[in-house]
C-alpha cells in the first residue's frame, strides 16, 4: 500500500472525492460506514443522492472551485436517507492538479447528544437522586395508610359515592409508581460490562414489544449483520431498549404504527470524556417511529427528570435511559420532527483498548 493510500484508509473522518459534475469518485472506510454503502456502490452518483445537507453546499462548492481555495461549513445536519442527520462540520477543499477535482470532509459533532460527562454535575445529580430517593421511601408509608383507608370507607358507601374513594385509591396507587420509578435512579447499580452481541438484545426487548404494548404494531428490523460485539451490561441495555420501544409505541398511537429498530456501524464518531481523552463510538442503535414528534418547547430537555410530552407522564423513562448509557462510557441523543422521531445509542466495541488518544472529538 503507497503512502497516499494508507493516508487515505487512515482518516478517522468520512472523506469523499468528487468530480467536477459532483459525483462521487472515491470514498474512505469511514465514508463507507458513514453512508452505509460501500465505495464500489455509490462511485459514479451524484453526491446529492447519497448525502442530505441542511445548507447551501452546491453553492459552497461553486465558490470553492471559482476561487480555487478551501471552505469550511460548520453546524450543518448531515444525513443520507437511511438514518436521522447528525450535526457536523464540513470541510471542502479542490484537489491540487486535478481541475474541478474537489475533496469533502465531513465531522460529525456530539450536540445533540444527553450525556453527562462532567463529573461535577454527575455529583450534583447523585446527590438530588439520593435525596428524592429517600422522600419517596418517607412518602409511600403515608400512602399506603390513605389507600387502605378509602379502601375500608368504600365499603360501607353508596354506589354512587365510590366514584370518590375509588379516586383517592387509582391516584394514590400513580403516586406510588412514580415513587417507585424515582427510587430506581438510586437502585441501578454500576453497570457489569461484558461483551455483549447487539442484536440478541435487540431481539429480547422486540419480542416483549410485539407480545405487549407494541402488538398492534408494525416493528421492523433492520440490521447490519456484521456489527461487532459491544462493551455493555445486556440486562440494562435491555431496560433502556425496552424504555425506548414503549416511548415509541406510545407516540405512535399503538395501532397501525410502525417502528424501526436499527444498527450500523459509525467508525467516525467520538466523543470527549471529562479527562479530555476522545472515546470512540462506533456501535449505533436506533429506535425510529413515525409518531408526531417531540413537542418542540420540551425537545431540548427531553432526557432531563420530570420532563415529559404526554399526559400523566413521569418524564423519568427517559432520564433513567440517559443515566444508564451514560454509565455504559456510551451516548444517547434524539432527532425528532413530525412524522419520524430517531432515538439513537452509541456504545464502545468489546474489543476497543485503552488506546483512544486524548484530543478533540
């Protein structure tokens, strides 16, 4: 292999060469992953049928070609069809000596993403949960004492009058399971890291779907059969699968919806942790359905506790989910719009070292 492709193989970002039509004459490895294809199927398209960029990039092409200099394109969503975009910055520069000849760079970045890494507000959050963790043991003993007493008013009550005791039991009975999913952020204990094949946990949480909440539902799979093992603790990944699964499943009515559980590989991702070393990601999960979308005044904060777009929600299912991956070393994000909310988990490989350099991510 010469020097100029080992460079080429060897770029950690998705690198794709275009001609002066703007099709696409080579792509690197993490192209490849990135796009989801490989080199041989997509050489010779448009770059425009297998890129979908939130900017005005045939311009920025234009201009880098007629002033024969670089440009870069920062804080774009970047997508190719098969997946929610991801925010990136781009990069285009023309090839020296090949006229028209231009070279795209593409770097995902890590925003949208809920994943706490700074170890202050880890220590903040602990502490809150710690606390609600114990006023939520100090006020279900209370609780019981009212559901039991209504329960032996109604009794000797009318029918007509049970309308309100049965009020009193149902609502003291929802506080109690709230309750119950609060003490849970301190009853998860640290995550038993093993490898773990991606799939066999995919399949668990879709046939508990399938045979429950989502069995009016249209789940569909669509996999990448060659993805390597990954670095988690299967019964928790299970939890937050499952947490998403009913999340989808709630949004999209329950009947006649559909939902789409996905894997692929992004050889490109990383993220920076709190000692300034960059992690890298590459083991994607997704959980797509066809639901209206988050409400827009809370997509911002759609990970955060007691925040939640439906009615009688806890917002907690989501909060433990963000809290479990961000255990795992992992990270979770949302893309959401009417029509097609995207979920979506990045783990570490089993056989990923210590080697992750420190650095940008």
């Amino acid at each position: 292999m010469s020097a100029e492709e080992a460079i080429w193989t060897s770029l950690p970002v998705p690198a794709l060469m275009l001609d002066a039509q703007d099709r696409i004459t080579r792509i690197n490895p993490a192209a490849e992953g990135f796009l989801m294809s490989s080199a041989r199927a997509v050489t010779g398209q448009p770059v425009w049928d297998r890129l979908a960029v939130d900017a005005p990039l045939e311009d920025a092409l234009q201009r880098a070609r007629a002033h024969d200099a670089p440009l870069f394109v920062n804080d774009v969503d970047v997508g190719t069809g098969d997946r929610a975009p991801v925010q990136c910055n781009l990069q285009i520069a023309p090839l020296s000596g090949e006229p028209g000849v231009m070279l795209l760079l593409i770097s995902p970045r890590e925003l949208a993403g809920r994943m706490v890494q700074n170890s202050s507000v880890k220590s903040a959050a602990r502490s809150a949960i710690g606390m609600a963790e114990m006023l939520a043991h100090e006020i279900k003993n209370p609780l019981a004492g009212i559901t039991g007493a209504a329960q032996l008013l109604s009794m000797g009550l009318k029918a007509e009058d049970l309308e309100l005791t049965d009020l009193i039991v149902s609502e003291s009975r929802r506080i109690v399971a709230l309750l119950e999913q609060v003490e849970q952020f301190g009853n998860i204990s640290a995550p038993a890291l093993q490898p773990v094949n991606l799939h066999d946990v995919l399949d668990r949480a879709r046939r508990s779907a399938i045979v429950g909440f989502a069995a009016q539902m249209n789940v569909v799979e669509a996999y990448d059969p060659s993805l390597p093992l990954a670095m988690a603790d299967p019964d928790q990944l299970l939890q937050v699968v499952l947490n998403l699964l009913r999340n989808a499943a709630e949004a999209a009515g329950g009947n006649d919806g559909r939902i789409t559980l996905r894997s692929y590989y992004e050889p490109s991702l990383r993220v920076r942790q709190a000692d300034g070393a960059g992690r890298s990601l590459p083991l994607q999960i997704e959980i797509e359905d066809d639901g209206p979308g988050l409400p827009a005044e809370i997509a911002d904060e759609a990970f955060e506790p007691f925040v939640s777009g439906r009615e009688n929600g806890t917002g907690l299912g989501l909060a433990l989910a963000a809290k479990i991956v961000s255990d795992h070393g992992g990270w979770i994000s949302v893309n959401s719009a009417p029509g097609k909310t995207v979920f979506r988990i990045s783990l570490s490989r089993a056989d990923q070292t210590s080697t992750d350099q420190k650095g940008e991510s």
